[in-house]
C-alpha cells in the first residue's frame, strides 16, 4: 500500500505510533535503537545509536551522561536529529528538532527502575573520555561496587535524561524500482504541514 498525504495519520506522533508498534512486534531484537545526529559548537556533525527510552507529543527521551561528548554538543548547539530504521517493515523515519533535558523527577524515575548493574555504571564511567584500558574500566567499576554495597544507589547529578522536540518528520516507506515514498510533516506555528518527497 502507498504512503501519501491522503492515507497518513495526519498528526505525526500518531504515526510514528502505528509504525514504532509494527516494529516491536517484528524480530527485531532492539526496535528502540536510533541513530542521534549532533552537531559541534564547529559545526562538525557526529552520530551514534542511543536508545529511545519514552515518546508522546512532547517529544522523544533518551538517557546518557550529562559529560558525554554528545551532551557537551547539545550545550552548544541544541539542534539534532533522529533517524529510525526498520529493515524488515523497509520502512524508515527522520526527525529533526531541538534537545533539551527532562525534568529531574522523570530523571529520577527512570534512574530508580535500572538494573542495579547500570546504576553502577553510570557512576563508574567517565562517558566519552580517555581511559588507560579496559582493566581501568573493570577497577572503577568494581570500587563503586563496593562503595554502594548493601545501600540503594542514588542517580548521580551528571547523568539523566533528554527530550527530542520535533519540528520535522519524515516518514519514509521502501517501494519496488525505487519509487519510494516520502512523507514530510514540518512545524508551522502550531500546525503541521504535509508534503511529499520525490525518492
């Protein structure tokens, strides 16, 4: 079945939605994987797989370390990008927009449901920076095993989570010779205006 103007959900998080659920019920063993695109207070471009951890029309949420080069990057530069990609339903989405961080309390939250395992993890790395080697890694991790033994593990202030607030989305649906289609909503004030892609 075609994708177009017509046929789409006319409100874009309904239709990631309808798309997000076909994924999960594929064999899929990470359908939350997406690929997040930041950019430098340079302007130099860098990507890495992040896991999509919550999305309604706010936006889209993903945790990391508050340190990380990606969040260093959203300091300087807020703009950012999504991109999805489900090989089995050939079916792709692109979303552009704006990160800022969530609110503590969801922060918190989130920290609090974690594999104790990650808890301590959060604490050992130093996301993003130069280590000796891996047995650093294994000592730093095995010092906060010990420090936290027996006690519940708090959320440390540098890590937590951030909101993707789309002002775009493409929604890209794989077609025989190459006649795919391409669906692209952008934010016009408070309404979204739909437009088709040539392939």
């Amino acid at each position: 079945m075609r994708l177009t103007q017509n046929t789409i959900n006319q409100n874009p998080f309904e239709q990631f939605k309808i798309w997000y659920a076909e994924a999960t019920n594929t064999a899929l063993k990470l359908p939350n994987a997406v690929s997040l695109a930041t950019v430098t207070a340079h302007g130099q471009p860098s990507s890495r797989m992040v896991l999509l951890k919550d999305f309604d029309e706010q936006g889209f949420v993903f945790y990391t370390n508050y340190q990380s080069n990606k969040a260093i990057e959203v300091r300087s530069n807020s703009h950012g990008a999504l991109n999805f990609w489900w090989e089995p339903l050939h079916k792709q989405i692109r979303i552009e927009g704006r990160i800022k961080k969530v609110a503590v309390e969801l922060s918190e939250s989130y920290f609090a449901a974690r594999p104790r395992e990650s808890q301590i993890g959060a604490y050992a790395s130093d996301q993003s920076k130069i280590v000796a080697d891996a047995e650093f890694l294994e000592q730093q991790y095995e010092r906060y095993e010990k420090e936290f033994a027996g006690k519940a593990i708090t959320r440390p202030k540098h890590w937590g989570g951030y909101r993707m607030v789309p002002d775009m989305f493409e929604f890209w649906q794989g077609q025989t010779a190459r006649m795919h289609d391409r669906i692209r909503f952008i934010k016009q004030g408070k309404r979204w205006v739909i437009q088709r892609l040539a392939p």
